[in-house]
C-alpha cells in the first residue's frame, strides 16, 4: 500500500467515499472544501458531522486555512440547528486519536444538539489535585512555540 499523502483521498476510508459520493449521506451543507451529513448514529436527534471533504486524519494534518475556516462554518451550522430543531444548546466534539475515541479517521466535527443536562451520559471530572495541577499546566506552557 502507498503512503497515505496528506489530503489526498485514503483507501477504505469511510468519510472519503461520502465525500466523492460513493458511499450515500443525509447532507445539510457542501462546498469545496467541506461537507456537513446527519451522523447514522447519532447521540441525539439531529447530531451531525463537518468534515473535510479531503482526508486529513486529524486536526494536526489540516492546513491552517481549513482550519480557519472551520469553527466560522460550525458557528454557521449550529445556529441553523438551533433554529431549525428549535433546540436550546448544543456541543461541538472533534476527536483526535484512537485514544480520544476517534472511530473515523478523517477531520470531523460533531455537532449535537441538546436539549437537556445529562443527556450524553458523559460523568463530571474529579476534583484535581492541587499540587499536580501548576506543574502539569507547566508541561504544556514548554511546549508552546
Ligand atoms: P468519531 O468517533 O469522532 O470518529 O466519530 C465517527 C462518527 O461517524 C460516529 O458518530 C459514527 O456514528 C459516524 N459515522 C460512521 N460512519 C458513518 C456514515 N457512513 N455516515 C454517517 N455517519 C457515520
Ligand atoms: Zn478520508
């Protein structure tokens, strides 16, 4: 197999053949360089997904003009949730890795309308500890560039 050339469409992947139409989906939204479809498992009612119509794994790969374009386009397509579900909140969830339960291995963000606390099941944190919080903050300001 070759390798995997950034943006360039991967073999098997799910979001790629949505995107070049062999795979069918329920899309809200289509441009150039995005494409928005009902998620078909979705957590709540009308939980839909923003993609990168070329395949970048995760948010690391995108070039930094989708990726400035993207949360413009997530604010555009929330607010039409919003008022078309007549709903009154919603979450914007974008997985990056295996390890973060990313399944699908192409950007995506969810969008998941809400209608209510406690409805994605998700358990609140635990109190952190406050002798490891400065140094785990510490680790990551080293790292900024
Ligand atoms: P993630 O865990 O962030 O990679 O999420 C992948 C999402 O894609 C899940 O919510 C799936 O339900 C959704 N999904 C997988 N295949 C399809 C498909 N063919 N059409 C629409 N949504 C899909
Ligand atoms: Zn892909």
């Amino acid at each position: 197999m070759k390798p995997q050339e950034m943006g360039s469409p991967a073999e098997g992947c799910v979001f790629c053949q949505i995107a070049g139409g062999r795979l069918p989906s329920i899309r809200v939204f289509e441009d150039d360089d995005f494409l928005a479809f009902m998620d078909i498992a979705p957590l709540t009612e009308g939980h839909f997904l923003l993609a990168t119509r070329a395949h970048y794994a995760t948010l690391l790969e995108m070039p930094g003009g989708l990726l400035a374009r993207a949360l413009p386009l997530a604010e555009k397509l929330a607010r039409a949730a919003l008022a078309g579900l007549a709903v009154p909140a919603f979450n914007l969830l974008q997985n990056n890795g295996e390890a973060a339960g990313q399944a699908v291995p192409h950007w995506h963000l969810h969008v998941i309308p809400r209608r209510r606390p406690g409805e994605l099941g998700l358990a609140p944190g635990t109190p952190a500890d406050m002798t490891r919080l400065p140094l785990t903050a510490e680790k990551i300001r080293l790292h900024l560039k």
